[in-house]
C-alpha cells in the first residue's frame, strides 16, 4: 500500500496525485488527514472519484464516510493520504457540486 505524508501548508506533491489515481484506478479508499477552512483537522476515509485540476487549485472529488455526502477536497490541505485496503462501488460524482 502507497503511504504519503507531506507538512501543513505547503504544496502538494506528485506522489500524492499518484496515490490517489492508484486509488481511484483501484477503487480503494484513501485515509486522508484534512484541514478544513476553519483550521480543524480531521482523519477522514474517503472514496476518490476524480481528480481535478484547473488554474488555481487541485482538488479532490470523493465520497466521505465520515459525513456520509459528496465532498470536493483540496489538495494542499492534506497533510496525510494513504490508501487503505478497502474497496468500494464507484459513485457518480453529482456535476452540481463540483467547485471549479
């Protein structure tokens, strides 16, 4: 299993894209370490759906089972990503809910 850590604030690194697209090729859940906007961290296991990439961020669109929704993760606040032997049934990601 692919583990990856990286220090708060900084930029994400390649290995952590590559460990999410071996995720999300795999269709194994990620264990991600998470700072929200209001600076609370949180462990979080998420199922990746797609990479995205534009201009100013990169992000992550995921089912989270700890909120049991549809969540759009920023890349440079992760601290930690792992993938973790847990398979699960790919989701269509609701288009509506993408923050491009």
């Amino acid at each position: 299993m692919e583990d990856y850590h990286v220090k708060r604030h900084m930029h994400y690194s390649p290995n952590l894209t590559h460990c999410i697209e071996t995720a999300i090729n795999e269709r194994l859940c990620i264990e991600i370490e998470y700072e929200s906007n209001e600076r609370e961290v949180t462990q979080r296991v998420v199922e990746p759906i797609r990479l995205i990439f534009n201009e100013s961020k990169r992000q992550l669109a995921a089912y989270c089972r700890l909120r049991e929704d549809f969540r759009v993760f920023r890349l440079d606040r992760m601290a930690m990503a792992k993938i973790v032997n847990q398979p699960f049934e790919m989701k269509a990601f609701p288009e509506d809910r993408l923050e491009l």
